[in-house]
C-alpha cells in the first residue's frame, strides 16, 4: 500500500518532505494538478470536481490512504467528500486533510466531526489565534469552525494574503516578501484591539518556506504552528491506531503531474529541499470538473 500526498501545484512538497522523512519503510506517491493550478481563482464546486478526479488517480496508483496537502481544497470540499463521496465509492479508503493536525494542536483535543461543539474546560487557557492563508481558506472559515467546536473560547484572528503564494512562486526577493508579510501582519493586528496572537498558524503549505520571516516580524512570544511537521506527526499516531494501513518496507518516492513535467521538476526543489523528477500522470482537464461531480 502507497501513502498518497495530492495538492493543486507545488506547495503541497513541504508536507510530502515531512512525510518523507517521517516514514523510511513506506512508499509515497505525490500528485500535483499543475495544470489546473491555481485551485484559488477557482468556484467551490470545481475545486471540489477536480479533487475527487485526483483522489482517483491516486486511488489508482494503490493510495489506500491519502493526504490533501492543499488547504483550499480541504477548505473546500474534504468533509463534504468523507461523507457523501468516500463511503459509498471507495469505503476501504481513507482521505485526510492539512488542517484538523493543526486545530487538534491548537486546542489539545481530537475530535469527532458528528459531535456537538463541546464546553470550556476548566483548565483551558485563553487563546488568541493568528490564522494566515489564502483568500478561499480564509472566507472558508474552516480553522476558525474547526477549533469553536473544540474550544469555543479560543478567538481566531484570519488573515487572506492574497500576493504571497504567487510572489513565493515567482522567488521574489527577501526584502519584497518581508513587506508582504510585514503589510498581513499589521492587517490583521489592527483588528485585535490591542491583543497579541498566543498562536499563528501558517495555513498555506508553501508559506512554511518563509516562517522565518513570519518569526521575525511576530512577537517573539508568538508559537508558530507549520503544517509539514504538524501533519507528519498526526499522520504517524494516526497509522499507529489504523493498523489496516500496515508498512511494506519499501520505501519509494513517486511524484506526479498533470502538467509539463520538466516545469514541475523544476521549481520543485525550493518546497522539497532537494531536486526530484516528476513524471506525467493522465491530464485531467478543466473543463471535465462538472462530469466529475456528477
């Protein structure tokens, strides 16, 4: 059995990194849909068609499990498709997202998505919690509804940073980045009245390639949370518990694209750390997302 690891282009690399390095007897098999990219100029319903088309693919490729290392399209459609979707078309198959490791993190509680929001605890502290990300994640309200239903006196603070993910693609300079940042940083402190963020979460899996600026530019008392780690050291508990997942012992590294290969392989080494070949998988076009819904 594969690990698979889908995102809609290249960012979803820092968390295939993490995973790499966090399971040496597993293979993994990475999926970029470089040719639909960006998912964010996208309605919710196409993103929602183009993932279920992805997950196929990587279903195919002997994914029994598969991590969406895309926050839009977790955002966007992961709960909707684990319940009106998985069960009935692929029920020995399980799919995961980028964002609950983070809010179980956050909070310090899993949960259980039919559950109602559950009270205070006495002993929990008040929170106040920076969320970063991209305009879908952001107007999704997916960080801020996932830790309400687990601490309902956390407060989040979002912010959509629209220009970072096409500057961070584009390897703007140090100094353009850090006036990015530096602009959503105050953003989205003048609207907490004063307060400081006790949490940041950087809900973007290419924003992990510039948290040291994140770091420099926030309170230094200010505890960052980057989805790569997080979701690595969720996915090993997870496997822990879910012994139907067992390792083979073989460890491979497959990476896919649905769009020119050599661009993919290029660019790749600025998420990944190193360089790596990506191959062609079948091309899934954008005008078939209403088909794939269907």
């Amino acid at each position: 059995m594969n690990i698979g690891v889908f995102d809609s282009g290249s960012g979803g690399l820092t968390i295939m990194r993490a995973l790499d390095e966090a399971f040496p007897d597993r293979s993994l098999i990475y999926l970029g849909d470089h040719a639909n990219a960006p998912y964010g100029n996208r309605s919710p319903d196409e993103i929602y068609a183009l993932t279920l088309r992805n997950l196929e693919r990587l279903f195919g490729e002997d994914c029994a499990l598969v991590v969406i290392a895309c926050n839009t399209a977790v955002a966007r459609g992961l709960r909707r498709l684990q319940r009106e979707w998985l069960p009935f078309s692929y029920p020995n198959h399980r799919v995961l997202g980028v964002i609950v490791p983070v809010v179980e993190d956050v909070t310090g509680m899993q949960w259980n998505a039919d559950q109602l929001p559950v009270a205070r605890l006495g002993h929990a502290p008040d929170l106040n919690v920076a969320v970063f990300a991209t305009h879908h994640t952001a107007e999704s309200g997916v960080f801020a509804g996932e830790i309400h239903k687990r601490s309902p006196h956390i407060e989040v603070w979002q912010q959509a940073c629209a220009r970072l993910v096409p500057l961070i693609e584009e390897d703007a300079p140090e100094l353009v980045l850090k006036e990015c940042v530096e602009g959503y940083v105050s953003l989205l402190k003048s609207r907490m009245s004063g307060k400081e963020p006790d949490v940041c979460i950087l809900g973007c899996t290419h924003y992990p390639l510039i948290e040291p600026l994140f770091r420099e530019i926030l309170p230094q008392g200010t505890r960052i949370l980057s989805q790569p780690s997080v979701t690595a050291r969720s996915l090993v508990a997870y496997l822990d518990r879910h012994r139907e997942f067992p390792a083979s012992g073989i460890c491979s590294r497959t990476f896919l694209t649905t769009g020119k290969p050599a661009l993919a392989s290029r660019i790749a080494s600025r998420f990944y750390g190193r360089a790596v070949t990506f191959i062609s998988a079948e091309n899934i076009r954008s005008e078939e997302w209403s088909a794939a819904g269907a």
